[in-house]
C-alpha cells in the first residue's frame, strides 16, 4: 500500500490579478495518481543546464551529521547530499528506487535482500558497499531518534558487496520500502567528526561550506560520480539561512532567491503582487497541545478534553491563519489516503468543557503553557482568553524551549510543567500511520518524558494495537490503526489543533520543475534553473 496525502494546492498566481487560483494535484492513496507539477502562466524562459540554484530557509541548525537527523534545514540537506535504499518522493511519498536497484527481494515473510545500484558512488569517488549500508542501518537503528522507526528489524548483513540482507522481528510487507528510506548511506569509514562537520554521501549534491547559523549559508555543488535517477543539472545550489520573515520576503521579492520557505501570510499579497508565486499545501503540520500526564489534574483525560472543547479552532484558523489550516476530525489530516474520523471529533463548545471540568472534580484549575517562541506564539492570547471563558486561569510562559529540560527524571520524579503549545511534523521521514504514531506516542523520549504518557492502560492498549498493525495489510491493518486513532482522540496526551497548511514562495520566471512540500524543508531535486 502506497500511504501519501493528496495535496490540495492552493496557490497565488505569479503577476495575475486574480488573488488566488487552485491547482488540483489529485495524488491520492492506493491507486496511483497523476504527480503532474502546478504550472504557473506567464512564467519566462526555459531550463537550462547550469547556472544556480538559490533558496531562503526558515530555520537554523548546525547538526549535518545524517544519522538520526530531525532538524528542518539540515534534514532537507541530507536529501540531496545522501541516499537511502528508496527515498521518498516528498510531493506523493511514493518511494523510488535510490541505492537499491530494484525492489526488495522476498526470500520468507521476515528476510529480504536487496541489490544495491551498479556503478553508484560517493562523492569523493569511492564505491558504495553493502558494508556502508550495514554499517548505516546499524548505526541509526541505535539512534534514539530513528531507533523506534526501525525497531522492525532484527538484524542487517552483508551477503556480499553489492548485496543486503534484512532479517525482520516480525512481517512487514507493506511499510517496508517507506521505513527502509529513512536510513541516509555514508562511507562506513567516516569518523565521528567526518559526520558532525562535512559528511559526504552518494546524492546528486555534495556540501562546499555548511554554516547552519541565522544569518549562514550552505553551499552545494553536484555529485560528478552520481549517477542515479536525479541529477543535478545547476552547477551550484545556496541555501541562505534567514530566519527573519522580513529577510526572507525580500530576498524572494528582489529575486535574490528563487525559493523562500515559511511565507508569513500576511506577507502573501505582496510577493504575488511583485512576480512570485506563494503556494499554500495541506497536510499533516500543526500546532499541538500537549499535557504532563503524571500532573493532576491533567492525568485525567477528561481535563485534557476540557481544553480542546474550550478552544475556538475556528477562529483560530480565521484570524491567526488567515484560513491557511484545517480543522481536526482526526489524528490524520482528511487529505490523508489513511484518514479515520475519529470517534471523539472536538468542536467549539464551552459548556462541554465546563461539563466536563466538572465531572472531572476541577474548579478554578491555574496552570502554566509552555509556549514555543516560533510561529505557535501567535496562537497564545486567543487560547488564553477561551479557556479562562470557561474558568480556567492562564499563565503564557514562552521561550525557546530547551528540550533537555523535559526529559523523564532519572529519579522517576514528576515533570514539573503543566501543558505545551509547540508544533511539530514527523512526515519529514515518511508518512505511514505507524510512523506518525510512532514520532509521538511509541516507548520513547516522547512518553518516557515530555507527555509522561507511558505506562498508562490507554498506552499500553495502543501497544498492542499498532504491533497488530505493523503485521496486518489491507482493511485489517486499517480497522486496527482506527481503533488507534480513536484512543488518541479520547485521551489527548498530545494532539493537535489543526493542520497548518505549509506555504511555500517561489519565482516561477527563475526556476523550473520546483514544487514545494506539505512539510519543512525545500526540495530541489528534479529542479533546474531557467535562463
């Protein structure tokens, strides 16, 4: 089963008077699709080979190392710097054929082989081996990050060296391609700080300078000893680093870059107004609120639904989205091909929230939100007036949240924070339900700390059903990640508010096969520069 979103685009036409257009990409789950770009009219000049490649990204970091990589900026580099066995197309997330040569070899329903790509090499012109991607695999499967995403696997082998073999803990045919894809390959013989300071790959890039700073640039250059499906035709590529929304929107609006991640809404008219096209993509992005459910009163599930019955989503949407979002029905965004409604669906209502604080045994509950000091930050004040509407007093405590902070106490000792607002989005590495679920609420730092979820009835009942799930196919695999919704919709450990359509700007009269992402990060390949 193919497990992709079918992506709503909801664009601003380059230089038209119309305010806004919609191009229908129609990519929907199970049945193929048509993965035809959005065109943009009037758009100048044609593709060329050679000449630049230029963006403007929205976030910092300064980790490159490919090994359990989750940062919104230098995740995206590893797209292009590194190859997986299959990667994902992160427009359909459809996998294709990366390092491997075809697809995985049955050889019983827990042992798989895989052929690797004749000819294909790193960067600095030495060959890829099956020893490279054992040695890959084996380092991110005891990654704290990428662990639980391949917690499947029981071991990997070189059965010689253009050969992988896969030994499985348990069948798991229908995800196996999309989870194969999250390991990135490098050479086995690349130390520590090789990785941590200028790791090389086999993609159609390689880095020339990576500084991750606001404010820094990453500066690409091809792979000449590529040579796989997406080639790099630009001679060089830049990443300009900007987290300002002013510097961004003027870059891309003096066409300094061709490609600005993040558009501010409100900065949307202007940039269509001066040639560029701003493209809004749903998907599974969102704010989410998430509760120490070892804290009274928030370790009672009724509390943590009082929350979401006492926010007004809507007008939410409406004012501090400029409509760019959509409303929740369940864990998954309905665009999603796996979409469950979900048996709790939360709507505007304050006397249920009051009900329900008062079935719960809670009056005049004071608590504290840790909020995010990113874009969440705007979400604040509203959420704060609806809940006191319904009695409940708010202390807004943002900052720049340290997540060391809210990991589980080596003493076993309660997390001293009350509830948080700070987004998230784990279809950055793939977007098959197990892998959502897993992000947030498997056995991990997530629950461990953070949540303090683990351990309680309801998790240990959502255990069990996505291990039958990861074994099961078709309608059965289905009804069993329903039920899994379900219980995350009742007890609301952390959920989401909505989903945040992802909004993209781009100078469609400079660059030609560009599409953006339902997701962070900006993706490059199968893009060339026009003259």
């Amino acid at each position: 089963m193919e497990n992709k979103f079918a992506l709503d685009r909801r664009t601003f036409v380059a230089g038209s008077a119309v305010a806004a257009a919609t191009v229908g990409l129609g990519l929907y789950g199970c049945g193929g699709g048509d993965d035809t770009a959005a065109t943009t009219d009037g758009a100048e000049g044609a593709a060329v080979e050679g000449g630049a490649l230029t963006g403007a990204c929205a976030y910092t970091s300064t980790n490159c190392n490919p090994i359990g990589n989750s940062s919104a900026l230098m995740l995206a580099a590893t797209w292009h710097v590194f190859e997986g066995l299959y990667d994902l197309d992160l427009h359909t997330y459809k996998t294709y054929n990366a390092l491997a040569a075809d697809e995985p070899v049955k050889v019983s329903d827990v042992e798989y082989e895989v052929i690797l790509r004749e000819g294909a090499k790193f960067s600095d012109g030495t060959d890829v081996t099956a020893a490279d991607v054992v040695n890959a695999f084996e380092k991110n499967m005891a990654d704290a990050t990428y662990g639980a995403f391949l917690e499947f696997i029981e071991s990997v082998s070189a059965k010689d060296d253009a050969t992988v073999s896969f030994t499985l803990k348990y069948p798991f045919d229908s995800l196996l391609k999309g989870r194969l894809s999250v390991v990135k390959v490098f050479p086995a013989s690349a130390t520590e700080d090789d990785l941590k300071t200028m790791p090389i790959g086999s993609g159609p890039w390689k880095y020339v300078t990576i500084n991750g700073d606001d404010g820094g640039t990453i500066e690409f250059a091809p792979n000449e000893n590529y040579n796989g499906s997406m080639k790099a035709t630009a001679d060089t590529m830049s990443w300009n680093v900007l987290l300002d929304d002013t510097a961004r929107t003027t870059a891309l609006q003096e066409a300094s870059v061709q490609v600005m991640e993040n558009v501010p809404d409100a900065n949307a008219d202007q940039l269509s107004a001066a040639g560029a096209t701003v493209e809004y993509v749903p998907g599974f992005n969102q704010p989410f609120l998430m509760f120490n459910t070892k804290k009274a009163p928030f370790n009672d599930n009724r509390v943590r639904q009082a929350f979401f019955y006492a926010i007004d989503t809507e007008k939410l949407i409406s004012n501090q989205m400029a409509g760019h979002a959509d409303l929740v029905e369940g864990f998954l965004p309905k665009t999603h091909a796996n979409f469950h409604k979900a048996s709790t669906v939360y709507t505007y209502d304050p006397e249920k929230a009051k009900a329900l604080l008062a079935e719960a045994g809670v009056e005049n509950l004071e608590f504290t939100m840790v909020t995010n000091n990113n874009w969440v930050k705007g979400l604040a004040a509203q959420i704060q007036n609806d809940l006191e509407a319904v009695g409940i007093k708010m202390t807004n405590a943002e900052q720049k949240i340290n997540w060391s902070e809210f990991a589980a106490p080596a003493d076993g000792a309660t997390l001293d924070y009350d509830v948080m607002l700070t987004p998230g989005d784990p279809t950055c590495f793939g977007n098959d339900p197990d892998l959502l679920m897993s992000w947030w609420y498997a056995d991990n730092i997530w629950t461990q700390g953070r949540s303090c979820w683990k351990g309680t009835e309801e998790w240990t009942q959502l255990q069990e059903l996505m291990q039958e799930a990861r074994e099961a196919t078709g309608d059965e695999q289905q009804q069993l990640w329903n039920q899994c919704f379900d219980i995350l919709a009742e007890q609301v450990p952390l959920y989401p508010l909505f989903h945040r359509q992802v909004a993209t700007g781009y100078q469609a009269a400079q660059i030609e096969g560009f599409k953006p992402i339902a997701t962070t990060g900006l993706v490059f390949l199968g893009a060339s520069a026009k003259a």
